[in-house]
C-alpha cells in the first residue's frame, strides 16, 4: 500500500509538472528568416578575449585577430590580424603579427599587443596608421597615445573615477567620481570636451559599456545604446523581484539611446518576448530593420513579430545552439559580425560569421 501510495504522489508530481509546462507554452510560433549570411571560416581569437568579435573600418571591411595557419598556433598565441572584405568575401594579413586591441576612426590610430608575456612582465604594442580602406602605415603625429583604448591619454577619465569610455570627441560618462564609492541609486553624468557636464538623469546601475567598459556607438544612427544587457531576473531593475522601496515609474527596465545632444530615448523592455516562451537574453542592440536579441541563437524582433536569424535549421529542421558573443554592427548598421563556438575552452575554434540584415538570402 505505501508504494501504490509513493506511486500515486509521484504520478501527481509529475502530471503537475507537465500541467505548469504546458501552461507556460508559448502563446506565439517563432518564425525563420534567412538574410545573406558568410561564414568568415577565420578562427578569431584576441589575446585578451575583447568582447567584440572584431572591428569594422567601414561598412564592408572587419579587421580581425585571428590564429595563424600554424602547429600550437592556439597555445603558443601565434596570432595574426587579417582583413575581411565583405564584397569579395576574402581576406588577406594586415599585421603579420600581433593582436588588434582597439582603433579610433577619428585619428585613424591602431593599437597592435606584440607580446604576451615577458622576463619582466611587460607587454609591447605598436601605435600604427590604419585607415578605413585597410591601409596600413606609420603615425604621422607624436600625440601621447593610449595603447588600451587608442585614445589621447589626456583625454581618458581620471584612473580613481568609474567611468565609460566613449569615442574620443565625445568625452566619457561617469558612473563615480574621483575617489568616491559607487552609489547605484546616483545619476550618471555625462563629462564632456569643452562644454558643462551633463546630468543624464539615469541611474549610474542602468547604465553599462558594450565590454571593457567602453560606450556602444551605434554609428548608423549618431547614437550610444546605454545599455544592451539583459535586465529582467536582477532585483535591481524588476521590480516583481525587488520588493519593497521600489521608486521607478517601470517594473522592468528600458533600454535606452542617448543621442549627442544629450536626449535619450527609451525603448520598453520587449516583454512580446514572453510569448515566445523567451525569459531570458544575453544582449538586445537595436538595427535600422529591427532589434537583434541573442539568447545562443540570433533573433530578430519586428514590433511584436520574433523571427530566427542564426543559425539555419539543420536536419530535420534541428537547431544546434553554440555560444555566441561580441555582436559587432558596421556603421551603416546593416551588417553585424559576431563569435560562435562550442564551449569556452581556449583551444576550441571560435569562428567568425556576417549577417547582412539589409538583404534577404
């Protein structure tokens, strides 16, 4: 009789279970949309894992660090940066060796890591000429140079501030001051070049860099995302999980885009997505054709409309999920690079694939 009785519950259990799954079922079907798509086949790795993918020069050329055609080439850190062109689908060697840690379109200004690792511990970098066309030269100015941001050392916030590194005209926003403890419930201010600092009347824990702390310029439209990272889940920024003392007019937080006259528009959080039986993404960036959701596949949200980017169903209409980082758009915003690999190990290749969102397969 106890075992009938143990059986019984554990049937209920499980019915329960399958009652909750089907109640939380998706109300809408996620459709596939194929736009034109390469995959670079370039293993792109940076010494410091940067989490961007790569850099676009222009709107069909990407310089990328990738592993050179080599034994051990992965261990060894025998790297090497290539340029991508779009148009031709090939790519050639820019720096035979090295690794392209950041570039300043406006300056024109690329900083290469040469070395990994030293007797003394330092690491060397070459300050090169790297134009929009791919061409490669030698700096013709003699202007203090950041090798970790490309940027003109006088211009880069104070070493005791938390702050977000913008480009270089444009200043940096400031999440604490000098020498002052961060306070989430803060504003954020914008410090910019020859004008009076800006309050932005955001809180200094809403506002967050693409990686490494440095700003998401969205170049397409002359505007910086304030944040692309999943917020729902955090007791900070939902307010279903924060409880009491909660004074934001919102229950989950916006994205938001700040244009340069310091206007922000914001963007509700998409909760469509919940229809879709998504709960959780890893990074929102809005395009001129829509917004690109990544959750270990690519999707692309249209007003209330969620359709499948990447990757292409397989056999069997079966879908491989791969891990999938440093989202990258070309200034026109119609490209957007990105990594996808297996697993995190270093050895594991980490390819490099485009999608073109302005053009359909």
């Amino acid at each position: 009789m106890k075992k009938l009785i143990k059986h019984l519950v554990l049937t209920s259990a499980v019915c329960a279970l399958a009652t909750n799954a089907l109640g939380d079922a998706p109300k809408r079907q996620i459709e596939n949309q194929k736009f034109e798509t390469f995959d670079t086949g370039l293993d792109v790795r940076t010494g410091r894992e940067l989490s961007s993918s790569g850099i676009w020069l222009s709107n069909d050329l990407f310089a990328v660090t990738t592993v050179k055609d080599l034994p051990d080439a992965v261990k060894n850190h025998l790297l090497e940066v290539r340029l991508f062109d779009w148009k031709t689908k090939t790519s050639k060697v820019l720096i035979d060796a090295g690794d392209l840690v950041c570039w300043n379109p406006e300056r024109q200004i690329a900083s290469i890591q040469k070395t990994y690792s030293s007797p003394t511990g330092d690491i060397k970098f070459d300050l090169i000429h790297l134009n929009s066309q791919g061409e490669v030269g030698t700096r013709s100015d003699n202007v203090e140079i950041s090798p970790y941001f490309c940027q003109a050392t006088a211009a880069l916030p104070p070493k005791d501030s938390l702050s977000i590194l913008l480009r270089e005209p444009d200043g940096y926003i400031e999440r604490a001051a000098p020498g002052a403890p961060y306070k989430s419930e803060k504003t954020a201010i914008w410090r910019r070049p020859s004008e009076a600092p800006l309050d932005m009347n955001v809180r200094v824990d809403e506002v967050r860099g693409a990686g490494n702390n440095l700003g998401n310029y969205l170049a397409y439209s002359q505007k910086y995302l304030l944040n692309t990272w999943d917020s729902q889940g955090n007791s900070d920024t939902d307010q279903r999980l924060g409880g009491v003392g909660w004074n934001r007019p919102y229950d989950l937080t916006p994205y938001r885009l700040m244009a340069m006259d310091g206007s922000i528009e914001e963007i509700p959080y998409p909760k469509i997505l919940f229809e879709y039986g998504i709960k959780r993404f890893a990074f929102f960036l809005p395009t001129p054709v829509g917004i690109i959701i990544s959750s270990n596949n690519l999707f692309l949200l249209q007003g209330e409309k969620l359709t499948h980017i990447w990757p292409r169903p397989g056999l069997f209409g079966r879908i491989t999920p791969e891990i999938i980082n440093g989202l990258v758009l070309s200034p026109d915003g119609c490209k957007l690079a990105f990594r996808h690999y297996r697993d995190i190990k270093y050895a594991t290749p980490k390819s490099v694939s485009i999608i073109n969102l302005c053009e359909k397969a």
